[in-house]
C-alpha cells in the first residue's frame, strides 16, 4: 500500500497531492517514503512535512545518527522558513530539530555552540507566531527538563518546576496528545528521582486509555507501555528508560 502511495505521488506532480499523499505515509508510519514524496512537493508545506517525518524518525529510534539527521532537518525547515519567515508550523518543526539536535550532543558541544540559548530562541519564536498552541509550552517543558537532567536544576535559567508547569500547560491544552504526554512522562521517569514517579505513572495510565492518532501515535504508546509495565521496578525501570533514550552523548 505505502508503495502505491508513493507512485501515484510520483505521477500525479501537483503539490497539494503530493502533500496529501506525504500525509498518509506518515500516518501508516512510511517515514522515509514521506520525506521523499514531500520534498516532491517543493512547497513550504512538503518541506514540514519532510520535517515532521523525520522527527518522528529519531523520537522512535528509527535512525542511526539522531544529531546528523536533526540537522538535515533543521536544513529543510530553515529552507521552509527562508520563504515563509512566519510559518508556524515551520518555527515549530525548526524548534523541536534544535531540541533533538542539543540533546543529541556532548556538553561540550552543546557550549561550544550555543545550544541551549539558540533552542530556547527557537521555542521562542514559535510562541511568538502561536501564542495559543500547547506544543510551545511542551517544547518549553522539554527544554527545561532536560537541562535539569544534564546540568542540574537551577542551570542555564533551567528549572523542575518551571519544566513542569509548562508540561502541565501542554497536556492541559493537548488532553489527548499521547507524544506531548509521552515526552513528559519520559522526562520525569529519567529524571530517576522517586517523588517525580506518581506523575509520571499518572501520565503513562492516562496514555494507556488513550487511543493513539496515526502510526508515530500508536509506537510511541507502545514503547510507553513498556514502562508503565515496570513503574514499581526501579532497576527494571531504570533499564528499559535509558533504552528508550535517542542521544549520542558523544565529543563533537
């Protein structure tokens, strides 16, 4: 099925059926397909598209290099942005590529090239061209939360609480955002502190009674699963956390 989907996108060129098409390889979870029908498009919008699979590409470990593919990302959403300076969904994308693309890279090369000011620049942005859409405060949460875990809470202006209410603002305007839920429940459970687990059960149950939207949906709830499935083991839960991580860690 996904390789009709791709001929047809071939052979019928115009951008909005080429985009369309992108849209259902991702959902049936065909990312590299994707990508390639949606550059076919060469629109701003086949470029997001483009974008979006290939997040969804290193969220579930699809992917050998998550650093090297975020930043081809951060290409195509930058090339999106270049003729759209105001396109939301582009500023999104581009955010979140900057996030996987800093936690995707040693600490020396995350101060060596700015990272953590130039991503909260990025989140930045998209609140500012879509101040009411609840992915900011999710990508906000995630900043927050993973400079906790790297650096400590208080550093680089990062804190728990403050990662936490964002996430509480994201899950509030996205009840049924299994991702948004997943990323926050992640965060805390890698967090490895045993006050931070209720929440964090509290998100994987919600998760469990939610039906998932398309494929990256549906495997990202899985893996979840995996957790709730070992939450009172905190060895068992400590393995199977850290086998869910998509970072390199390595000198730049």
């Amino acid at each position: 099925m996904t390789r009709l989907l791709v001929l047809l996108a071939l052979l019928l060129p115009l951008p909005a059926q080429a985009s369309e098409s992108a849209r259902a390889l991702i959902d049936q979870g065909a990312y590299a397909d994707a990508r390639t029908v949606a550059l076919e498009a060469d629109t701003v919008a086949g470029l997001n598209l483009a974008a979006e699979a290939m997040a969804a590409e290193i969220m579930l470990l699809k992917i050998d290099d998550p650093k090297d593919h975020a930043k081809d990302a951060l290409d195509l959403t930058e090339a999106a942005l270049a003729r759209d300076p105001d396109n939301a969904e582009s500023l999104f994308l581009h955010a979140l590529h900057m996030g996987f693309r800093t936690r995707s890279s040693s600490p020396l090369g995350i101060v060596m090239h700015g990272l953590v000011g130039k991503t909260h620049d990025a989140i930045a942005a998209f609140e500012r061209a879509a101040p009411d859409d609840g992915r900011a405060d999710a990508l906000y949460g995630a900043w927050h939360l993973g400079i906790v875990r790297g650096a400590g809470d208080g550093r680089f202006g990062a804190s728990l609480e403050e990662g936490m209410g964002h996430y509480d603002a994201a899950v509030a305007a996205r009840p049924d955002d299994i991702v948004v839920m997943g990323n926050y429940a992640f965060s805390l459970i890698v967090l490895e502190d045993p006050a931070l687990l209720p929440r964090a059960e509290a998100l994987l149950r919600r998760i469990a009674a939610t039906a998932p939207d398309g494929a990256t949906e549906a495997e990202t709830r899985a893996r979840l699963l995996r957790l709730l499935a070992v939450i009172d083991d905190p060895q068992a839960l400590r393995v199977v956390s850290r086998g869910l991580l998509n970072t390199e860690e390595v000198e730049e």
